[in-house]
C-alpha cells in the first residue's frame, strides 16, 4: 500500500503536468482552505487464516464492553499505545514546517477545519486523531498529510500500536461530541492533550520518545532528527516580505 501510494503521488503530479497544470501534496497550500490530509489506516491481521484481529468477537471483549464500541480489545490497546506516542507519531505523519499550520481548528476558514487537535479518540468522530470508522475494523489516525513517508510512518504507527498491545494499555474512554467546542480550562480538566503545535515541538517529542528508536533505530533516529530540525530552521527563521509589511513600522 505505501507502493501504490507513492506512486500515485508520482502519477497524479506527471497527470496535472500534461495539462499545464501543478498537483502539489503540500499539507496546507491556502490558510482559508482545507489540509491536504491523508488519514492513515492501519488493523492487524491473525497469522492463521488471516482474519482481522481488530473485528468484534476477535479475543477477549472486557474493554469494547465497557466503551461501547464494536472492535475487539486488542484494537483499543493498539489505540491506547497511539495515544501515549502520539507526538512522536506525528512527527513522523506530519513531517514538514507547513504540516502544522494545517493542524488547528479553523484559523482563516469560515468554519472548522475538521483537522485534528487533540489527542483523542472516538467512535467515527471526525473531530479526534484516532477515530474507529463504523463501516470498517481498523484504526485511523487523522493527523496525517500527503506530505507523509509511508514506509516512516507505518513502522512508528505499528511499533506504538504494538507497544500499546504489549503493554495492555487503556485509551480510556472514547470521546464522541465536538471537541472543537471544547474550551482550554474543560480539555485541561479533562486530562486531553493537544497535538503538537509546531514540528519543533513534535521533534522534541519524537527525539525523547523510546518508541522512534524502536521503530526506525537509533542511528536513522538520529539522522531524521537532525534533518528535520534544519527544514524547521529553514522554515524559521526566514523573515518574509508580510512580517516586514506588518512589523517594520509598527514596532
């Protein structure tokens, strides 16, 4: 699948070119229009006969019991291990400077952006990072752009999912109202944590979480920190001809 995706990127780029045209895949190319998100789904499969692991009736139903939902518990532990890496994830699902100017709740839009914000899950909520779609078993992570590795991006989702497995973990209980009209002081109350708000933040968190050197191992860790730190420099430091317009006098 990340075969085909890569290619598809390829394609549609050659496509838009034979038409005088420009495809781009950067994650926020207007502020007052929607991200170019690529919601990213992930379940596992039983060794024999391959049935989903994540389906009801697949295993012990204790977890999905006490939330309400149709999935088995190995799927809620897989949520749980997204949940506890979730910054480091997305510094891997939303690799670029741009990638987090996507990932708010509206901004210049007229209305929400239906980006995700926080880290929290629920059943079919559009609203979460990880939301349990009601028409398939797996586990969708939305706080993903089609600026993405795949190959990256599976192998963290997998090592936390995996982890949350191991280790039995609890995501708590699902979250199924609008949480974009949650205000700071109920979501701090709550314990809900926003997603990082810039790829500075996220690489703080990829480069402390033992999951990243899990899933990619400490030496290309290291090499992707290192790498994406100069793009957020980049990016950072550049003064542009708005914040002259806007500062030059007015300071």
């Amino acid at each position: 699948m990340a075969d085909r995706f890569i290619f598809l990127r390829f394609m549609i780029k050659k496509v838009a070119e034979s038409v005088g045209a420009i495809a781009t895949f950067m994650p926020k190319p207007f502020a007052d229009d929607f991200r170019n998100g690529a919601h990213f789904n992930m379940s596992l499969a039983h060794t024999e006969g391959g049935a989903n692991a994540f389906a009801p009736g697949s295993g012990k139903s204790q977890l999905a019991s006490r939330y309400g939902v149709s999935c088995s518990d190995l799927a809620l532990h897989f949520v749980a291990g997204l949940k506890a890496h979730a910054a480091a994830i997305t510094a891997v699902t939303c690799p670029s400077y741009n990638s987090y100017q996507g990932l708010i709740a509206q901004g210049d839009l007229a209305d929400f952006s239906w980006a995700p914000v926080l880290v929290a899950w629920g059943k079919n909520n559009r609203s979460a990072m990880l939301r349990l779609p009601g028409n398939r078993h797996c586990i969708e992570n939305r706080a993903v752009d089609m600026s993405v590795n795949p190959y990256l991006a599976a192998a963290i989702t997998l090592a936390a999912g995996l982890d949350g497995i191991e280790n039995q973990l609890d995501p708590g209980a699902p979250l199924n109202d609008d949480l974009y009209r949650r205000g700071k002081t109920e979501l701090k109350a709550a314990g809900i944590d926003v997603l990082p708000r810039t790829l500075l933040h996220a690489l703080e968190a990829f480069e402390a979480d033992p999951i990243s050197a899990q899933a990619f191992g400490e030496f290309y860790k290291e090499v992707y920190v290192a790498h994406k730190t100069r793009e957020w420099e980049r990016s950072f430091y550049a003064v542009s001809r708005e914040q002259r317009e806007r500062y030059l006098t007015f300071i």
